[in-house]
C-alpha cells in the first residue's frame, strides 16, 4: 500500500491530484490507504475483556433493547429472541452465531475505483467533519450552515489525499429545505468528489436516493451494485438502550442490497452511560451487537462495523468532553472487544474547543492517537470538527490534515528499516567524532525525502517568523483554504451518468423528495 513511500506529488482536486501547472497550495503525500504496523494498545488483560463481554451480554439478555422499528421488531421475534412490545431480548450464543457471519475486512468501491477504501485488519482511512449545523472561519466567525460552505468543505475533502472518505455533510446547509437537502448535497458530493459517500440513515427515501444515486454516477447495473459494497451509512443508538425507526430502517434497506453499516452509540459517561469507563464500554457494546446481530440475520455476510463515541462528560456543565484520558482508553478498550468481535471498528477525531487553538489540536491529536493506538479502521471526523461536532472549520480541517499526513508518514517502513544502508555504519566512519552529517554522500542521497515535510507547520526559529509577518498557524490554514478552493478541478465525471444523475435529481424533487414529519 506504501509503494509511494517518500514520493511528493502536486495536490489539485482532480483525479489522480493533478493541478493546473504552478499553482498547487501544498505539496501532499501522494493517495494510500495507509497500514497500521504496530501492535495494538491493549489495556484490559483478557480476563478483563471477558468480564466487559458478559456484561454486555447480560445487559442484552437480561435488561434488552428497545427497537422502535416495527418491522426490526418482527425480524427478531421471527429470529427466536425474546419480544415484548419494543424490547427485544438476545442470547449469547444468538449474538455470536450472527458475528460469525460479518466479514471481517471488505472493501467499498466508489465511481472512481482508484479510490477504494479498504476497511479492516490493519488499514485505517479517514473521512471528513460530518454533520456540524454551524461552520466557522477567520474571517467570518460561527454562523449557520449553509449550501456554499457545504461546497467549499467537499473541495476540500477532495483535494486532500489523506482525506479518504466524503462522509456526512461537512456542514448542514440549512438554506435547502430538509425534502430535498439529501438531492443537492449528493449530487455536489458525487461530482465535486470521486471518492466513498455516505448515505444518511433517515428513513426510506433518503437512505433509497442516495443508493440509487451512488449507482447512476457509477454507471452501474443493480447487480453490478448489489455485487460489492459501493458506499455506506452510520446509524447511531438513541443513548440508553435505544434504537430509533429511521435509522434502523435505513440499515435494514442497506444491508438488503449489501451496502455497509457501521453502528455506533454515542455513550458519554456521566450522562447517557455509566461514570466508569468499563461501564461505559459495556453499555455501548450491548447497544451495538444487536443491531449487528439484525442486520446479519436479515442478510448473512452483509459488511457491517461497530463504532465507538465513548467519552466524559464535564460533570459541571454537563457538555461533551473529547480528547480527554477517559475517552483514550474507552478507546482502546473498545478497540479490544470488536477485534474479538472479528468485525472492523470505527472512532473519530474529536475535540471540545471552540476555535482552532492548542485546545482544538491536543484534544484532537489524543483522540487520533488513540484510534491509531486501538486499531481502528475508519476514523470519523478526522478533519475540521470544533465544538464538540456543533462546528465546522476550514483552518481546523487543513491543520488536522497536517496531523493525518504525520501519522500516515509515522506508519511508513522507512523510518524503522534496519537494512546496511539504513544503519550507515560508513557515514558513521567517515564522519567520525569532529563533523557534521550535512555534506556526506549518505545524507545528499536521501536528504529530500528522509523527513516529514510539513505543508502548514512552520519550522523557523522565532526571528524568522518575526520577519516573515508573525503568522499564527490558523492564519496560515486560512490562507492556504483561500488558494485550495481557487485552484480547485472537479474530479472527471462521465458525461452521460452526470446527466441522469442531474435527471433524477430533477425528477424527485418534483415527487416532493423525503418526507419530513417522522
């Protein structure tokens, strides 16, 4: 997956990161999937992983979930589990048979099929700030989201090669009414990226659209659809113990047509979950395995993934906590429990701060660390969340890319390779106790691509800063956004699948889109 070890390419928004000539903003690390080489964080010895298994497992047969999805409910009872009115009670031995049908590893294959993720095992991607009702930048402040900066967030998804995924809205572009938001949105994703999209799990229509578009800009038949996974949605519980009709019946119509779903509770300790982690951990699992074990007993081998938002709350004002030590090791516990699952994980890169300041990337840098640490396989909001997901941001979304860059570079064999020349015993002679390393043969050879090279971090001392007009790495974000979006090409499109994708665009907006009264 690495074969572009230490190779910089030119960045544009086109395919295959081609720019117009002289004018891309950064050098950037050429497209991969990167490969987590390391061995996994492991804090639970594995009795300790047992003990939070049972007790998931106790709280699904014992206390039950509530499924307030008829259709799931009849599912289940047909299934042999306990049913009484919407709980739904499983076994431990139901929950695993249906784990032992989930793949561990699949890929998606999006309308350019040179942007394939692969999700499982060791490969990790990234996906975009997803779901933010407002956005923020340095010249214009918190405002609401609207369809413009929708746009500029999908560029931007674009043009970064560490950015694998176009996932959830960016921002919420409230100037489009919520019938038809999930039209215009996918259409500009479809176009505007080449890579995996995201389906939002609300019900019939918008879980259907998005499919039906996801094929059209393919060019695919329904079988060639059905065939592989082509995009995918996220379903969140409803924190303690529930999952709601829409997105249960987005994740039923998925896993029909053998798309992915990745489930994922949003368990916060002190507030929806227990105070200590464990707890915490228990109760979030036991919300996800029996939407997995649903969804595998509707249709076996379908791609599925659990997902993690397990963090603190501040207990003195009760907000959403991110970045923090508790949120690490829930982390890393969970990270444990779905390997022993055998399904991939999901996590995020998430922080409390307001503004792009140290705050926003030490709470944001610990949350990625610890989805590196655990394993993880797809990393939510690895770019551009602020506010505990209420903010989008532009400088937030080109300083987390920096950290995404170093972390891909920091799983590079390269830096760890042992072979003669990498030992460099002669460079070591040569130069012995009185000299510098800077003129020998060993170093010219290598020295344009032996480090990370940074796009927005600036490496001068502080006079050098000084002279060059004292610019804050926010700042320097904000002018490097500016020149992304001037320099931006849409990636290549067929011209006939853009026109029908256009065409039914056209036509469900005149059949009135989705219905918003659930």
């Amino acid at each position: 997956m690495n074969d572009d070890t230490g190779r910089r390419v030119r960045a544009g928004g086109r395919a295959g990161n081609k720019a117009r000539a002289g004018t891309a903003a950064i050098d950037q690390m050429p497209w991969r999937i990167p490969v987590n080489p390391d061995r996994p964080t492991e804090p639970l010895d594995p009795d300790a992983v047992q003990r939070v298994h049972k007790a998931a497992m106790r709280i699904i047969k014992e206390i039950g979930i509530e499924f307030m999805n008829p259709d799931a409910v009849a599912i289940l009872k047909q299934a042999g589990c306990t049913v009484s009115g919407t709980n739904v009670r499983m076994d431990e031995d139901f929950i695993m048979e249906m784990l032992g049908h989930a793949p561990a590893q699949f890929t998606i294959t999006p309308r350019n099929p040179d942007r394939e993720i692969v999700l499982g095992g060791k490969h990790m991607v990234f996906v975009n700030v997803s779901s933010p009702p407002n956005a923020w930048d340095l010249e214009r402040g918190k405002r609401s989201g609207d369809f413009e900066t929708f746009k500029e967030f999908m560029k931007l998804t674009q043009y970064f090669n560490c950015i694998h995924v176009a996932g959830g809205y960016p921002v919420e572009p409230i100037d489009i009414h919520p019938s038809v938001r999930h039209l215009d949105c996918l259409y500009e994703k479809l176009t505007i990226t080449d890579k995996v999209v995201h389906a939002y799990s609300l019900g019939a229509e918008r879980v259907e659209d998005v499919m039906e578009m996801a094929r059209i800009a393919g060019g695919l038949t329904e079988d060639e659809f059905q065939a592989r996974p082509r995009m995918y949605t996220n379903i969140n519980s409803v924190s303690p113990l529930k999952h709601d009709y829409p997105m249960l019946d987005g994740a039923m119509r998925m896993a029909r047509r053998g798309q992915p779903v990745v489930v994922t509770p949003f368990t916060l300790a002190g507030a929806m979950a227990p105070v200590t982690m464990s707890g915490a951990v228990a109760l979030s699992l036991a919300e996800a395995l029996p939407a997995v074990a649903l969804l595998q007993y509707i249709n076996p081998g379908c791609p599925v993934a659990i997902g993690t938002f397990t963090s603190n709350v501040d207990m003195k004002s009760g907000a959403p906590a991110f970045g923090t030590p508790e949120y690490m090791r829930a982390t890393q516990m969970t990270g444990q429990l779905v390997r022993f699952y055998g399904v991939p994980m999901r996590a995020s890169g998430v922080c409390a701060a307001n503004v792009p300041d140290g705050q926003a990337m030490w709470e944001t840098s610990n949350s990625l660390w610890s989805a590196v640490q655990s394993q993880t396989n797809l990393v939510y909001h690895a770019a551009g969340w602020l506010e505990g997901g209420l903010i989008a941001s532009p400088e937030k979304f080109i300083m987390d890319c920096e950290v995404l860059q170093m972390i891909q570079r920091y799983f590079e064999a390269a830096i760890t390779a042992t072979t003669d020349d990498d030992l460099a015993f002669d460079a070591i002679k040569e130069v012995g106790p009185n000299g510098h390393y800077f003129g020998v043969q060993h170093t010219q050879d290598r020295y344009q691509t032996a480090f990370y090279a940074p796009f927005v971090s600036d490496w001068r001392n502080y006079e050098a800063w000084q002279a060059n007009g004292s610019v804050w790495t926010p700042e320097r974000a904000h002018a490097l956004y500016k020149q992304i979006l001037a320099e931006f090409v849409p990636p290549d499109m067929n011209g006939d699948h853009q026109e029908d994708l256009r065409r039914f665009v056209a036509r469900r907006k005149q059949e009135g889109g989705a219905p918003t009264d659930f």
